[in-house]
C-alpha cells in the first residue's frame, strides 16, 4: 500500500509537519504557530496541525495520507496544574 506519511512535533512556539514517503524519504516540510494542548483547547491545537498537514500535501493533491503521527506538548501552567 502506497501514500503519504505525516509527522507532526507540536510545541508551545511552533509545530514542524514533515510529510515522507513509503519508504522514509522527505517530501514536503511545514511550519508554523505552536500546537500545545492548553487545558479545554485541543480543537485549537487539531486545527493548527490540520493546517500544517494540509499546507505540506498541497503540492500532491490526489496522493493519499496514509497515516499521521502526532506529538505535542500539554501546557499545563494555564490553571496552576503544574507541579
């Protein structure tokens, strides 16, 4: 099965998505604003990834994104929940 494989590294400064192919070769890469979790706000990080994804395939419209593989940080200073 063939396709695109996505990487996303969301952080409280900026997200980096990188899009490979099958086989681990880079394709397309995208920055852009931070993606943490702020507590009550994870549609708020999905939408910023989104968008990154969206902006790296823009150049293969049509290939499939086979998967996406996501990490970022949750920031938990927003309600004193840091220890």
């Amino acid at each position: 099965m063939s396709g695109l494989l996505a990487g996303a590294d969301g952080g409280g400064t900026h997200t980096r998505v990188l899009i490979t192919d099958d086989h681990g070769a880079e394709l397309a890469s995208a920055e852009g604003a931070g993606s943490a979790i702020h507590p009550g706000a994870a549609s708020r990080s999905a939408a910023v990834i989104r968008e990154l994804v969206q902006r790296a395939c823009a150049d293969r419209p049509g290939a499939p994104l086979r998967a996406l593989c996501v990490g970022v940080a949750y920031w938990m200073h927003a309600r004193g929940l840091a220890p």
